[in-house]
C-alpha cells in the first residue's frame, strides 16, 4: 500500500530506501564511533591558531617562512610537558618540533621529505647556534648589492620548470639571477645557507603567484595563457622584499639562542617511511607530529618556486610527489616498492593486516568503489586506500620506537569523497590500538572544516573534524616490538 506522503512526494520512497541503503553502509563506521564516543572529546579551548601556522606568525624564526601547513610552537610547547626522552616529529615541515624541543634541552629530532623545510629549519637552528648578527647583516647588504646589479649569465638564471616559468618580473628575474651567483661565489657556509634560505622565503612574495588552496594562483600580469589570473596587488621587487626578510632575520636573532639554542637538533631530510624503519627499538619519549592530510593537498605544486630554487627538475618533481605520503590522486601505489625495500618485514606484514582488518576503512573502500562510475575522479579511492596504508606503517613504526610510558601527539582532519566520510581519526586509533598503544583522547576542535563547495551542493554541509590525538604506549606493554 503507498502512503499519502509517498503519493505527494514522488520519488520520497526511493530517496528513503537510500538514505536507509546509506545508513547500513556505515555499519562499520558507526561501530567503530561507539567504541571511541568515550574519548572523542570536544576541547572548547582549542583553537585554530593553536594547530596552525597562524600561532607562529609572530614566533622568532618560525615567522620568516609562511609554511601554511605547520601547527604552532605552543602546541608543541604543550606537548613537552606529557613525556620524557628524545622528541621526534616524522613530518617535520619547517622544523616546529624539532627547533622548540631542542630549545627546551631535549634531544630532538625531524624528518622532513621537501628540502623546502629543511631548508628552513636549518637556518633557523644555525641562526640560533652561533651564527652572529653582524656577519649576517654584512653578507645580507653585499647580497643585496649584488642582486640589485643583477646577472645575465644563463648559469645564475632561476633554473625554471614548466609549472613555475614566468613566475617572475623580468627585473626580478636578473636580480635573482644577481642572488644566486653571489651565493655561488660566497664561501662561509652556515652565513650563505641563512642567506639562501632568506632569498627562497621571499620568492612567491616577488611572483605573480600565490599559495591558494591546492594549487598556486597566477595573476593576470604573468604572461601565461591563463583561464581566470587573480589580482595580486603591489607586487615588490624581488631585493625589496629580501630587504624586508633580512631585517627580519635581524632583528629575531638576538632573541633566537634563548628559544632555539638548548640542542640543535638532528633534521633529516628524506621519507618517514624509510628513516623510521632505521630508527632503534624504544628510542622515543614523545613524537609530535602532524602528517600530510588524505584532502589531496598537493606540496609540490604549492611550492614549485621553492623546489626549482633548490634545482629540482621536472623528473625530481615527479620522483619528489610520488615519495610524498600519498595525498593526491596522482600518488601509485608504494606497495611494491616497500616488498622490495622495506627493511622491518615484521613491522610491514603489522601495517598490512592493521590496514586489511580495519572494517570501517574497508567499508569506506567498498562504498566508494560501488559508486565508482560517479565519482568525479575515481582515483579518490586508491588515494584513500594508498594514504591508510601508508599511515598504518606511519603508526606501527612508532608503536616499535617509542619507550613503555611515551607518548604520540598527532594533528589530523578527516575527510570525504562523494559524501562518504573518511573517520581517519578513528580509523589510524584502532591502527594504533592493534599495534600496541592506548588511545587516551581524540581532542575535537570546537568547529570543524568545511566539505569542499562542489561535495557541499551535493551532499550537504558537513564538519569534518579536526583532531589532535593522543597516545600513551603502556609502561608494561606487552605488545611485541614488531
Ligand atoms: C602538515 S605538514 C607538517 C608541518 C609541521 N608540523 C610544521 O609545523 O611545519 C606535513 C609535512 O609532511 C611532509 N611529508 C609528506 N610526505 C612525507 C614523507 N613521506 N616523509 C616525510 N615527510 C613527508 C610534507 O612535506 C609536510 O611538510
């Protein structure tokens, strides 16, 4: 029999069907939500610049790069506080961690995959360690001579690859090219790598770029056949701004020892998925860290000026977005190519079985590749897939490394793909539960993101949330090393 409401509202009984299709379809999920609701806690005092790189705009040091994708000092000044030993942060972008622990006198250490942040972070440690004001200021005036005079010699040239040519003013280009034949030529290491670095902080300031979102954003005057250029405004000439950056540095390093002069810290440049594995069994107290989101962010396009500044090529590009945890829908699979290196079996079969028995991730799989032929790119799935795997190897290799009582500080979002959400929160602490740690809080962000615009239309709005996690491997654990 059809009810007065199914006569009035056509199609009401199919849109129900599957809105209760959808429902059992989330079984897993909803499980899984159950078992953590005690620890989901939403943390009223937590606020956006305390995970981002808003609450190091006016930090010494950690200011002279706009590293969108960072957390604050304070959060990781917080973190200190919940374990003893050797802190390390396996993402360590410019270096929060590692430069606010070594700070504080703890051993510390930072993986980073993008020489972008090294970069950064190993400026800011010898700025603090010794390097003097005075000879940078000197070298920092010759530098600015001699790019005011600029180069022409092809050699000194901005090494351009596709996606950055005609990022610069013609002006800028020889200034730049004046730049970098002066820090050819200069022989003081630790001075010349603070002043290469401040020349590479300065670069999107002096493009007709800008990091927006995903991808850079090109203004109208760059002359490239755009389809919708933005208006950038005043755009300063490429010695103006270094100007600005130097003083900067100036006048922050007095006040650098104090913050960042306990211990330099050890900042390694290469994947987590390889300098990971060759850390010892319980080596770590506190790892606080912040890995690339499933949101198909994409680091090498965001900061193609800085790479081809450090003479990546199109090749590196590609090898570089592809060593990156997977994050977009251009990552393959590293499946094979970690059989073939991987160096800890034991820890690598754990991932594995963690990832294939992770019912919810599976359902969040399944879900989205019966409606594969909808989605608006279907390898959002194998991003999904590719990016909890990867993770799960990120988990179990701490679970290996770090001390009985130590723990893990982890900033992460969720995400969605054609309206199915991903719980990446619940589903890497069910990862970290079977590898041995106790997930003690999910501290919730009182307001979540957003859905991207074209999932919004479609799908409703929805928060997704943001989340910092902590986890605390037991005293007595029993669970083995794998
Ligand atoms: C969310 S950011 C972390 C930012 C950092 N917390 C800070 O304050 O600057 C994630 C970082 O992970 C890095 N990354 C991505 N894949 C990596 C990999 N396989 N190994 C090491 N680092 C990687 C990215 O380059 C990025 O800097």
């Amino acid at each position: 029999m059809t009810t007065i409401r199914e006569i009035s509202a056509p199609g009401l009984a199919e849109r129900q069907a599957a809105v209760s299709r959808k429902q059992s379809k989330r079984a897993k999920r909803d499980e899984l939500q159950r078992r953590f609701a005690d620890r989901l806690v939403v943390r009223e005092e937590l606020s956006r610049k305390f995970v981002s790189y808003q609450g190091n705009k006016t930090q010494p040091g950690l200011r002279w790069l706009r590293y969108k994708e960072g957390f604050s000092a304070d959060l990781v000044r917080d973190a200190l506080n919940k374990a003893d030993g050797a802190v390390l942060d396996p993402f360590a972008g410019i270096g929060t961690t590692p430069l606010i622990a070594g700070g504080a006198g703890r051993e510390a250490a930072g993986i980073e995959i993008m020489p972008v942040g090294i970069h950064a972070a190993r400026a800011i440690s010898l700025a603090a360690n010794g390097v003097k004001a005075e000879t940078v200021e000197a070298a920092g005036g010759a530098l600015i001579e001699a790019a005011r005079n600029g180069a022409t010699a092809g050699a000194f040239r901005f090494p351009h690859v596709p996606i950055t040519s005609r990022a610069f003013p013609e002006k800028t280009e020889d200034e730049i090219a004046g730049a970098r034949r002066f820090l050819a030529e200069s022989d003081d290491d630790n001075t010349r790598a603070i002043l290469d670095f401040a020349c590479m902080s300065v670069l999107e300031e002096a493009s007709y770029t800008r990091k927006d979102g995903q991808y850079l954003r090109w203004d109208n005057r760059c002359r490239r056949n755009l389809r919708g250029g933005m208006d950038k405004g005043p755009i300063p000439s490429f010695t103006a701004a270094l100007r600005k950056r130097l003083n900067e540095i100036l006048e922050d390093i007095p006040k650098l020892e104090e913050i960042y002069g306990g211990k330099p810290p050890r900042l390694l440049q290469g994947s987590a998925l390889e300098k990971l594995a060759a850390m010892p069994d319980r080596s770590i107290g506190l790892t606080v860290t912040s890995p690339p989101y499933a949101n198909r962010y994409d680091y090498t396009r965001t900061y193609a000026l800085e790479l081809a500044w450090l003479n990546f090529s199109k090749a590196d590009f590609g090898e570089l977005r592809q060593a990156l945890i997977s994050a977009t829908v251009e990552n393959r699979s590293k499946v094979n190519i970690l059989n073939w290196k991987y160096p800890r079996e034991s820890t690598l079969i754990q991932a594995k079985t963690a990832f294939r028995e992770q019912a919810a991730l599976q359902e969040v799989l399944d879900s989205l590749n019966l409606q594969k032929s909808e989605l608006s790119n279907p390898h959002v799935i194998r991003l999904v897939e590719n990016h909890c795997f990867e993770m799960a190897l990120v988990v179990a290799e701490p679970a290996r490394i770090t001390k009985p009582g130590g723990r893990v500080v982890m900033v992460n979002d969720n995400v969605q793909y054609h309206g199915e959400e991903v719980p990446v929160d619940l589903i890497l602490s069910d990862i970290a539960e079977t590898c041995g740690f106790d997930c003690e809080e999910i501290s919730v962000l009182p307001r979540g993101k957003g859905n991207a615009s074209q999932q919004m239309g479609r799908f409703g709005r929805r928060e997704l949330r943001k989340c910092i996690y902590y986890r605390h491997m037991p005293k007595f654990s029993t669970a083995p090393c794998a």
